[in-house]
C-alpha cells in the first residue's frame, strides 16, 4: 500500500509513532528491560502504578510478533486516516484509543489481588480498526493469516467479538482482550461525538 502525504506538513504522526515504538522495542532489547518498567501499565493496587503509564505503555512491545502487527495496522489504518483526518485529530483519536485501553484495563485489574501490567499499542491499534471499518466500510482488507480478502464493515465486526468471547472466556490469558474493546469503546464514543451515525 502506498500513502501520498503532503511533505510541507512534516513527517506524519503515525509515522512518528511507528519509529517511537520501534526504537523503544531495540532499547528494551539491547538495555536493562527492568529499565523500561515504570513505562508499563501496572494495576493501581500495586506500588508500580504511575498516571503518566496510561500512555507510555502504549510504546512497549513484549516481542517481534506483537510489535509487527501493531505497526502493520498502524501503517495501514492508521496513514489512511490521519490523510484523510489531519494531524491533530489524528493523534487526539490515537491517544483517547490508547488512554481508554488502558483505563478498561486498570478496571479489569482490580479483581485481580496480584494486579498485572500491560504493555502495547494494541488497544489504540483496535481503535484505528474500528475508525476505519465505519468510515471505508466496503473496503477490502487482505488478512495475513488466513490469507483472504474481507471486507472492513465485517472485520470489525468479527475482531471485536471475537476479542469479547476470548475476554469473557478466558481462553486466550496473557493478552489484554479487554484493553482491546477498551479502545473499540472509546474510539466509538469520540467518533460518535465526532458526529459518526449508522448509514440508514
């Protein structure tokens, strides 16, 4: 896929964020990752929990995989509509993504005694999905595995219910199932007071 920007703009915020997330992903693997620690997201029942995690989280990756497909769809989704958004409303829709990930995570969290910590951009990755089936519904999306086109309307749609069987289930621990609808959620309630409705 390849993404004309207007170069006199500068260099594109999900450009800037692909690059954060990939020098980070070095220096955690070259340094102390104990370093990296007070970035993650920890539970606020623990001693580790910082305000400032609610974002820089969101710029850790635990391996290769997961920072591929987080960059993969950050590419993808996210150029297409920060062209068709502008910078700044971009990277406002980003952040909420993120911070509300996060936020739905810390709520999960707290049934857990032991608390937990979380790391990724996947929450803000599900918003951009979201964000891009409703505004190009009909287009076509080539999945990786399995490699089949799919349309974007229904991508979301089976992505999020899916993230919401294996939440509820618990079939899949380890990943951060509700941070993911977290970001869903919050990326539906900013488009929607964007003014977003469903085509009739």
């Amino acid at each position: 896929m390849y993404q004309r920007f207007n170069t006199q703009a500068g260099i594109p915020i999900s450009y800037i964020l692909i690059g954060i997330c990939v020098v980070m992903f070095v220096l955690q693997n070259i340094s102390n990752p104990y370093l990296f620690s007070p970035l993650a997201l920890w539970a606020v029942q623990t001693d580790s929990f910082y305000p400032w995690q609610l974002v820089t989280y969101g710029f850790l990756h635990g391996s290769m995989t997961h920072l591929f497909f987080n960059m993969l769809a950050l590419y993808m989704f996210g150029s297409q509509l920060e062209m068709s958004w502008g910078k700044q409303r971009f990277a406002l829709y980003y952040i909420t993504c993120l911070v509300g990930a996060g936020l739905t995570q810390l709520v999960v969290n707290l049934g857990d005694p032991a608390g937990g910590v979380t790391i990724g951009a996947s929450g803000a990755v599900f918003g951009l999905l979201l964000a891009y089936g409703l505004r190009y519904p009909n287009n076509t999306i080539m999945l990786l595995i399995p490699p089949i086109p799919i349309k974007a309307k229904y991508f979301v749609w089976i992505y999020g219910a899916l993230e919401l069987y294996l939440g509820v289930s618990g079939r899949a621990p380890g990943i951060a199932h509700f941070a993911h609808l977290g970001g869903l959620l919050f990326g539906f309630i900013l488009l929607w007071q964007w003014g977003w409705r469903p085509r009739k």
